[in-house]
C-alpha cells in the first residue's frame, strides 16, 4: 500500500526564528496538537508524528533515540529536546509532590509574568528620565551614576530566604529530590558538577537580568532549577538554548520568584514549536534516505549513465538502417536511469529500497567492533537533562569513519527498516520515480521513432 501519487516528502525547513512570531506561536502549535503533530499534506504520516515518536509508538529508525541521534550529529541542536524530555519529566514530578510543597512554589500567572516586564520596563525607563546622557557619561564610575532598580528590589518578595542560610545545603536531604526519569543517578542525586562552577553561572545569569541572585531554597527541586539555569539559560551554557533576550530576561524573573513548571510556559512554547515544526520535519526527511552520502551520489551516477545508455542506443539505432521498431530498445536504459536518477535525488538507492535496507549510520558502524558499544549507539549524556556540551569530535567513530576508502562507504553494512509506515513513504517515492521514468520515456523514445532512417550502415 503506498500514499498518493501527489505525495511530497517535507520540505526542509530552516532554523529562522523570524518565520512566525511570538503571538502566533500558540495558535500553530494547539493546531498541531489536535491534529495530531502534523498530517500526510505535509509529508508525515500521522504513525510518524511528533507525539508518536517522542511517546516511543515509532520503530528504529525513527524512535525517540534516532531523533536525538539526528539532532546531535547532523542539526548540532539536541539541546531543545533534551530540555522538553527535562520539563515533561520535571512537571510529571512536580505534580505529584504533596499539596504542602507544592504550595511553597506557586503558579506563574500570564499577568504575573506581565507585571514583571512591565515592572522592569518601568524601572528602567525612570532611571534613564532621571538624568540625561550628558550628564550619566559625566558620573559614570562615581559613586554618583544612576543604578538601575532590579525587580527583585522593586517589588520585593516575602518568600526570600534569608541571606544566611546556606545554598544548597547538602547537610539534609530534600524531600522533593526523587530520582528523575532522565538524567538522574540512582539515588537521586544531580550533584554531577562542582556546585561552584553552576553556583557562578546562575548567579551571573540573574545578574545578566537585572536581578539579585537569592533562590529560596524551601521551595521544591530549587537545586535543579538553578542547575538547568546553568545549563540552559545562562550566556556561555554547555546546552544554551536559542532564546531571545526578552525570552530569557522573562523566564529568568519567573524562576527568581517560583520553581513551578509555569515558570516555563514561554520558553517551553518556543522549544515545542521549533521541535515539531522544524527539527521534526527534517528528521523525518532525512530518515527517509536509505542510504549514505556516496550511495546516493553513486546512484545518481547510475541513473546518468543509464540515461546516457539510452541516448547512445537511441541514436545509433537511428542512423542505422535498422526499422523504427528497433529504437524502442533505448527504453530499457531510459526506464532504468530516470527511475534510479528521481530516486536518488530523493536520497533513496533503489537497489537498498528492493530490500527494505537501509545503510548503518557512520555512529552505529562501529558498535559491534567496541568493547563499550554504548559509545557508539547511544551517547548516554545525550539524555542527561544536567549533562556537558553536545560535542561529539572526540568520539572515536569520527576518526574510523573519517579513514575508511570510499569504496566501503557505498557499499557499507546494512539493516532493515523496521517502521512500517517509512517503508509506505519509500514505496510511494519508488511508485513515484517508476511514474516519472514512463512518461519520460515514452516521451524520449517517440521523438527518435519520428526520426527517418540514417541508412548510414
């Protein structure tokens, strides 16, 4: 069974931000959530959905881990998912502390997080009415120079711990630590990096914001928090995600008065829409191509030289003194390259489709041959909310891959493809090409038949 004849795989899709704005961002993203992510008019079946695949109702390759493997190795931007696995985790876990802790942490109103960019808008904006720029470049470096008024300042907060409790006090377990579903070590413990270095980076990203750094720490997970504003959020971060400055100053007030997850809602909002309508689309349409890079080049070779088979026959019949009915032999090598070529443009080689094989990925070759095959499989610290960078140079598949001869790389191992609706999108590409190549050529070999005889041997 195959899609339409119409079908198209989905188009790439660039990383612009500016593609659709803030305002329009929720509407988009209800509206491929109750449609279930995206739909066939896209190019992506409802089975390989953004919901499905993170929810694990996908086979290799196209599961959750493929997904990441993808956005580490080809887009170098897994840290988005890694953050919305994070927050689903975290908001699963936040919902089910006791209604006591859950109180310590209320919810981040849309008019709360209003009043605060107004606030800080506000703030500022007097400063700078106060004293005109002639004379703030005259006191700047004086005890005279206007200071800005931090929101914290501004409005105040009576939940503040007091300065003299010790942050992070490791002397007592908190009640609210439970071990997460990702990223966390068997006993609950996210103490993977110097409490200072993350202590810095956090303090330096509220004092980015115009903000003194004072997290209360009787609210639930604030340890974490202040980690995943280290890790995320903060300028320099090993996993920085791609926000705006208005997008980071509003979550950072946020999470300066609250650890409950609405504290995210802006940013969580960004991530999800560039997830299902960027990184999504691309990863399904290079999942589409069964082979590597000099497969499908090697393919597209083939297709040529098939093509030009076809006109060679074509033209030698011709200008012999052999009948009309002898040029449709020009079809064979016709048929075979045009098909082979649509295909291959499409990043599928026919010969691996005939199969339902696909090619090894350049980090998967490898597995087998290591003692530790978790390297090459799957980088455990891919799924690690509080890991290091994404970098991957240092892997040792790099150097192997990079070694091996060409004539390897296009006839390299192969595995079959176990999603049964990306076989469907591949058998509607091969129908699709097949189609193609008859029309062609029938075109191509009825204008040589319209051509006399060359009687030239």
């Amino acid at each position: 069974m195959v899609y339409s004849l119409t079908y198209r795989r989905p188009a790439y899709v660039s990383s612009s931000r500016s593609s659709v704005n803030g305002a329009e961002k929720p509407k988009s993203l209800n509206e491929s959530v109750s449609s279930g992510s995206t739909c066939v008019a896209f190019g992506i079946p409802d089975a390989l959905s953004f919901d499905r695949v993170i929810s694990g109702g996908t086979c290799p390759p196209c599961t959750t881990r493929d997904f990441m493997n993808y956005l580490i190795y080809i887009e170098h931007a897994a840290e988005n998912l890694q953050f919305f696995l994070w927050f689903r985790d975290y908001s699963k876990r936040f919902s089910e502390l006791p209604q006591s802790e859950r109180a310590l942490a209320p919810e981040w109103t849309a008019e709360q997080a209003e009043a605060e960019a107004l606030a800080t808008h506000v703030s500022h904006a007097a400063v700078v009415k106060k004293i005109s720029p002639e004379a703030a470049a005259m006191f700047k470096g004086t005890d005279f120079a206007p200071t800005s008024v931090t929101v914290s300042e501004f409005r105040g907060n009576p939940f503040n711990t007091p300065p003299r409790t010790p942050i992070g006090d490791t002397g007592t377990q908190s009640p609210a630590k439970t071990p997460s579903e990702y990223g966390w070590s068997d006993d609950g413990s996210t103490l993977k990096s110097s409490k200072k270095s993350f202590h810095n980076k956090t303090a330096g990203a509220f004092e980015g914001a115009d903000m003194k750094w004072q997290p209360f720490t009787i609210q639930p997970f604030r340890e974490e928090v202040s980690r995943i504003i280290a890790t995320y959020v903060a300028d320099g971060a090993p996993r920085e995600l791609n926000l705006s400055s208005k997008e980071r100053s509003g979550l950072l007030h946020a999470l300066g008065n609250t650890t409950h997850p609405s504290a995210f809602r802006q940013v969580i909002l960004t991530v999800e829409w560039s997830l299902r309508h960027q990184a999504h689309p691309n990863f399904i349409r290079w999942a589409i191509c069964n082979g590597n890079r000099p497969r499908v080049i090697f393919a597209r070779g083939l297709g040529i030289a098939g093509i030009l088979g076809g006109f060679i026959t074509a033209i030698l019949i011709t200008l012999s003194s052999a009948g009309r009915g002898w040029r449709v032999m020009s079809a064979v090598g016709f048929l075979i390259g045009i098909s082979t070529l649509i295909a291959a443009w499409k990043g599928m080689c026919v010969v691996l489709h005939g199969m339902h094989h696909r090619h090894l990925r350049p980090w998967e070759l490898f597995a087998e041959d290591d003692d530790d095959s978790s390297t090459y499989e799957m980088k455990k610290s891919s799924f690690e909310s509080l890991g290091s960078t994404n970098g991957y140079e240092d892997e040792p598949w790099v150097v192997k891959y990079e070694k091996r001869n060409i004539i390897r790389k296009i006839f390299d191992r192969e595995v079959w493809i176990q999603e049964p609706a990306l076989r469907q999108i591949q058998d509607t590409i091969f129908v699709q090409a097949l189609a193609g190549s008859l029309v062609l050529t029938a075109i191509s070999v009825g204008i040589f038949c319209a051509f006399p005889k060359g009687n030239y041997y």
